[in-house]
C-alpha cells in the first residue's frame, strides 16, 4: 500500500509522513527527492514551477510508486500534489493508494516556513502554492493545528490500519 500525504509546503508532509511511517514500519519517501537540480534552483529563487517544470517529476513518481506497487512495498510518500490533474497521474490505483490531505489556515503554515532552516521551499512561494491547490474531495482530511502523533492516531484510525 501506498500512503500518499498531501498539501501546500509547511503543511508537515515530511514530519508526519516520517512519524507515520515509523509508526507503521514502512518505508518512508519524500517528493522532493524526485525533483531535478533547475526545480529545486528555481524554487530556492522564489520562482513558482509551471506544468512543464513538474511534469518529469510526476513522472519520476509515477515510476517510483508502480515499482514499490509491484514489488509489495508499503511506503509512505510525502507530496505535495497540490491540483487534481497531478493526483489522477499518481493515483492510478485506488485499492492500493491512499491519499491524505493535511490542510490548515495560512497563518500558521506561514508561521512555520518562517521557522524552517535550509530549505529551498520558503515562504514567498506558500501564496502560489495555495493559488494552485485544488482541495481533493477523495481524501482523508487532517487539520494540522493538531500535534503530530494525534494526527498520525488520526490517519491511521482513518485508514484502519
């Protein structure tokens, strides 16, 4: 099974991915690992990546995800997936792929980008994310204000597992 959480940046993807997979004993992955050496330039630069930017990495995904699908591995992958069409790409297999959606007010995710250290996602660019996020509607929504290990219990009673 694949376990795919999702939202804008500062949402704590990583964080709550990592607890939940720890958690699970599954492996973790983050997307930001799939993305090339230009995306990663371009958004320590502040500049918003456009389609063309993020398509060899969905598709870098898309891989990744049918391989641990055929080879039986349970991962949990932190992504931010942010409008449906990128989702329908990575979604293929909704028996096998879950999606949860971490959501919370601007402020705080503001908050907490302010306060993140060495990261090329940074605060100028959370207003382009939540501009293009489309909220999915097949999703496990989480509120963030929570702290990690509540909304870790919550995914997983959510999932049944």
């Amino acid at each position: 099974m694949i376990i795919l959480i999702m939202g804008v940046s500062g949402s704590g993807k990583s964080t709550i991915g990592q607890i939940l997979a720890d958690s699970l004993h599954w492996e973790f992955s983050d997307a930001d690992a799939f993305h090339s050496v230009e995306n990663i330039e371009k958004m320590r630069q502040g500049i918003p990546l456009d389609d063309g930017d993020r398509m060899p990495w969905l598709l870098s995904l898309q891989t990744a995800i049918q391989h641990w699908l055929e080879n039986d591995h349970n991962v949990v992958l932190a992504c931010s997936a942010l409008k449906a069409s990128y989702r329908q790409f990575l979604l293929f297999d909704q028996e096998r792929i879950r999606l949860v959606y971490l959501y919370g007010s601007l402020a705080l995710i503001q908050q907490r980008l302010q306060k993140r250290q060495n990261h090329f996602m940074t605060e100028k660019l959370l207003n382009s994310q939540f501009n293009a996020l489309e909220e999915p509607d097949n999703a496990i929504g989480v509120d963030i204000s929570q702290p990690p290990e509540m909304i870790v219990q919550t995914i997983r009673a959510a999932l049944g597992i």
